[in-house]
C-alpha cells in the first residue's frame, strides 16, 4: 500500500515557434523548487508496451560544450544505475569505458 506520494514537475516555457527558452523543475521531496535547467532527458519504461519512452529537450542557449558534458555525465550515470539495478558490473563498466573514450573524443578532459 502506498503511505506517500512524490511529484517531480517540469515547466518549460517556449517560444513562438515552440523552441524551448526555459526549463523549470520542481522535486520539493528533494528540496527542489523552480530549479532553472538547460536540458532535460527523460526517460519512462512503458510496462503495457515493454518499450521506452522519452523526452528530450534543450534551451536554445544551451552550449554545444554544455550538451556534450551533458550527454557525458548521464551515460556515466546510467552504468551507475545499470549496476546498481541488475549487478551487470561487466556491462557497466563496458558502458563506463565506452563513456571514457567518447569524453577523449569530444575533448571532455584536461589534456
């Protein structure tokens, strides 16, 4: 039975062309409160279709060397959470090691 319920919101305000200028968020369990963000992925296993959902979504002041850290930093995350779920240690260390390489590839790192 469930005792509590959490909500994470996001508030993203666009522009006429429904481009993304801001994005807000709000996880107040977390202490969140109209946090400002420049991008956004999210993704939802969908139990009915055993398929993954997702939202991607970026400002258009976000820099191309902001969404390459970006993008860096969640891959290093999801082999944190793929070991953490499942014990694919193996497998997460593949991903981390891949995610290595792409960071040299795009520069990610003090030479």
């Amino acid at each position: 039975m469930v005792k509590h319920h959490s909500e994470i919101t996001f508030k993203i305000g666009l522009d006429e062309n429904k481009v993304p200028e801001t994005i807000e968020w709000n996880a107040e369990d977390g202490g969140m409160k109209h946090a400002p963000a420049k991008a956004l992925l999210l993704s939802v296993w969908d139990k009915k279709n055993g398929d993954t959902l997702k939202i991607d979504l970026w400002t258009k002041d976000l820099l191309a060397d902001e969404m390459k850290r970006f993008v860096h930093q969640t891959l290093m995350a999801m082999a944190d959470t793929l070991e953490r779920a499942t014990n694919e240690s193996e497998a997460a260390n593949d991903m981390r090691n891949f995610g290595k390489e792409l960071g040299k590839k795009m520069d990610l790192f003090d030479k």
